[in-house]
C-alpha cells in the first residue's frame, strides 16, 4: 500500500519533508516510525495524524493515507 509520510520540524534533518512510500497492509504508525529510525522516545509528546485526524502509535494505516508526524514541540 502506499502512504504519503509528511515529517516536521527537526524530524526532517537526515530525512526528507514528504515522500509516498510503499508499506505492507496492516502496517501500524510505530511500524513506519521504526522504519524512519524515530524512537517512541523522541515521540512521547509528539503528534501524530492520519489524513488530519489524531492517531496514536498502534493505529493502523490503510493505502493512500497521510500520515503526518510532528515532533514534541517546546513554547512559552
């Protein structure tokens, strides 16, 4: 199935911004951090979405979602 991966900020250095990207059926949002090398560490207050929705680390993906993943981000 292919997905459309769309990474923020700081997760894009060494990666990319948007890339289409071919994964098994039943792949979950873990699976394809796991794949990008980003720890569930370095996302545990980060935000995740598929197709503009919020989606945690064991949703799975279906063919043609986006998924878009935000790292944690610091305000004030």
């Amino acid at each position: 199935m292919i997905l459309t991966v769309k990474l923020f900020a700081n997760l894009r250095q060494g990666r990319f911004k948007v890339r289409d990207m071919d994964f098994s059926e039943g792949t979950t949002v873990q699976q394809v951090m796991e794949y990008l090398s980003i720890s569930k560490k370095e996302m545990a207050i980060g935000i995740i979405f598929i197709n503009g929705k919020r989606a945690n680390f064991d949703s799975v993906l279906e063919d043609h979602d986006t998924l878009a993943i935000f790292p944690p981000v610091a305000g004030g």
